[in-house]
C-alpha cells in the first residue's frame, strides 16, 4: 500500500470511494452524509486530500488541514472492499504524524452521531468526546486527541 498526495486524476476515485463508503448511512441520517458531497477537487488542489493506493486503485483517503492551533480531520474513508485492512488507522497514523512534524499538538474531528461505529472507534484510539451539537443540519459529535511531541 502507498499513501500519496492525491492528484487530480485521483479525485474522481476519491468521490467514487466516498460514495461506497458512506452509503451505508444514507437511510439512517435520512440525505447523503457531508463526506458523500463534499468538494474533493478543492481539498487536492489545497493538498489536504491524501490516497491510500493498493495497486493503482484508491483504496481509502484523508482530509486534513491546519485550523487555527489544530489539526482538522475532515474525512477519512475506506471502499467497502478493502476495509478491515488497517488502512483506515494508517491514514489516521498520517494525519497525526503530520500533526507533530507541523509543531501543532492535537487532532480534532467529527462524526455523525449516527455512525456508530466511530462512536467506539475513536475513543479506542485516544480521542475524547468534547461535544455534541448540530450543525450544518446533522448532529455531530466532535472528538479531540492531544498529541505529545
């Protein structure tokens, strides 16, 4: 597996992946969640959206970029076909490795509270619940991780 910078011919398999990934919660949050519209020709043209490749196909992503004294994780996904791989945690891996070589000292995040499965997974990876609130129309929990550098 290789984690890269994703190019612009990447950002169609970015979006179809997203689209896999997050079907799953459509009937549940009632629309498409946030990650399954969200602009990922800006996020690579900005260089926040990274790929993990298996071969030379997009098996998984990132977004992230710097927001005042943090890291923002914006999206993280993995295709239906390749998760339960350790790519996810990989990615995640990225982004806080990143973290630390920029001088910042924590990740943040959100999900939607209707993911439940990040409702455990997060946690299990040091991250603590610093809120919960609706916005843009979903209700979101958001989570903090204070890295050591």
């Amino acid at each position: 597996m290789n984690i890269r910078p994703a190019t612009p011919e990447d950002v169609p398999r970015v979006q179809a992946c997203a689209e896999a990934a997050y079907q799953i919660y459509v009937a549940a949050i009632g629309r498409k969640p946030a990650p399954m519209v969200a602009d990922f020709g800006a996020a690579q043209k900005a260089s926040d959206l990274h790929v993990a490749c298996l071969d030379q196909e997009v098996a998984g992503f990132v977004v992230f970029f710097e927001r005042r004294n943090h890291m923002h994780l914006e999206n993280v996904a993995v295709s239906p076909a390749h998760q339960g791989k350790g790519i996810g945690g990989k990615l995640i891996d990225l982004v806080e490795r990143e973290t630390v070589k920029r001088g910042l000292t924590a990740v943040e995040l959100y999900t939607n509270v209707k993911m439940t499965g990040n409702l455990t997974l997060y946690p299990a990876l040091g991250y603590e619940e610093i809120g919960r609130w609706s916005e843009d129309g979903f209700d979101r929990v958001f989570y903090r991780k204070t890295l050591k550098q």
